[in-house]
C-alpha cells in the first residue's frame, strides 16, 4: 500500500469537502472530532479496560536531564490498546485530521508547512519546547 503525502492528502480532502465548505462549519466540525478522540481513548478505559490510567503528580527534579526525564517520567497508562479500542481511535485520529486539512485548505495554509514549521521549532528549542 502506498502512503501518500500530505500534500496528496490535503488535496483529496478539498476534493471530498462538500457540506462542510464553510470555515465556521469546518471549526465546529474539528472542535466535535477532537471531543470524539477523546472519547474513544475514555471508551477504552471505562468500557472496555484494555488500559488503564493510574494518574498522579510527575516528580520533575532540577538536576535532571531530558534523556532521564524519558526513562524516569510515567506516562500513566498500563497495560496496551486492544485491537477494536486500537482501530476505533485511529478512525477518530484520521476524521480530526480530514477536518484539520480542510481548515488549512480553507485558510490556504499548507499542512506540509505546519508540520515542517513545528519540527524546525522542535529542532530549534529542543529540551525548551517541552509542554
């Protein structure tokens, strides 16, 4: 199967965008797709219990560094994603992102350019851009 670009994407997007033409459409419909996301990651815990969230503060000491900060800091999740919860959240993941290229086609923005843009930005502040 051949993957195709962003750029291939973008555009298959403006070709299949009939209802939804309106920006104001396209940002309700964004808004309601990322509220579906996470929905399913929530479906995957409470109703189906393939993973688990065992939250709790993250201890962050000054002297560490950003390689030990990767192996030392949890990411709160135990156990895997089944294969339903696995296909439900792509399915959810790829409907945010049909409705995020819309928004950049509307926009007129590239979403090759957002993406190289966050990566130089990533590249540039390094350990400073973490969230």
């Amino acid at each position: 199967m051949n993957t195709p670009t962003l750029e291939q994407f973008q555009q298959q997007v403006s070709e299949l965008l009939l209802r939804h033409r309106s920006l104001l459409d396209v940002l309700s419909k964004y808004g309601q797709s990322g509220a579906s996301v996470n929905r399913a990651v929530a479906k995957s815990v409470t109703e189906c219990g393939c993973i688990e969230l065992n939250a709790r503060k993250q201890e962050f000491p000054d002297d560490i560094n950003s390689e030990q900060a990767r192996t030392k800091l949890q990411h709160h999740i135990n156990g895997e994603l089944c294969e339903h919860c696995r296909d439900a959240i792509k399915n959810e993941l790829g409907r945010n992102l049909f409705y995020m290229s819309a928004m950049c086609n509307l926009l007129g923005i590239e979403l090759d350019d957002v993406i190289a843009h966050e990566s130089d930005k990533c590249s540039t502040l390094g350990i400073f851009n973490f969230t």
